[in-house]
C-alpha cells in the first residue's frame, strides 16, 4: 500500500515564497549577538553529552546528505521540508 492507505500523509507543496510574519513578530535587529552566542561552559557540556560514536555517525550522515544535495541541485541547509523528504 502507498499513499494515506498506508497511513502515510504526503506534504502538500507550498507556495515558492513564505508568507510575511505577522503583524508585531518581525523584529528586525531585535536580537545582539550574544543572543546567538554560546559559552565554552555550555559548548563542552554539549559535547560530553552525545558520544563520540554518535557524533562521528552525524558527521558522516550529514556529509552524504550535502553531497546528495548537491547531486540533485538541492540546498542542503536550510533544507526545506520537500529536499528533507525526498
């Protein structure tokens, strides 16, 4: 079975551009860069929590991942929903 038979729902294409933010969410320059900034403190603490193994395999995933993207003309990050699917 394919298709929602087989309790799968497939993604509805959306348009090429995103809708605007709505009224009062778009803050542009709202945000320093330390808001996108992470301590060393917090940075180790993230690494000691995923195994080395585990991070390795994520490397390895992401790797092919970019290099299939690039293959079928994709944009691997930001990827959209439709490129994450294929």
């Amino acid at each position: 079975m394919i298709g929602k038979e087989a309790g799968i729902t497939a993604l509805a294409p959306r348009d090429a551009a995103p809708p605007p933010a709505p009224e009062g969410l778009a803050h542009p320059g709202l945000h320093a860069a330390a808001d996108f900034a992470l301590s060393e403190a917090t940075r180790a603490a993230l690494t000691e929590a995923v195994p080395a193994s585990t991070r390795g395999a994520y490397a390895a995933d992401m790797a092919a991942f970019t290099a299939w993207c690039a293959g079928q003309g994709r944009t691997a990050l930001p990827a959209t929903a439709e490129t994450v699917t294929e």
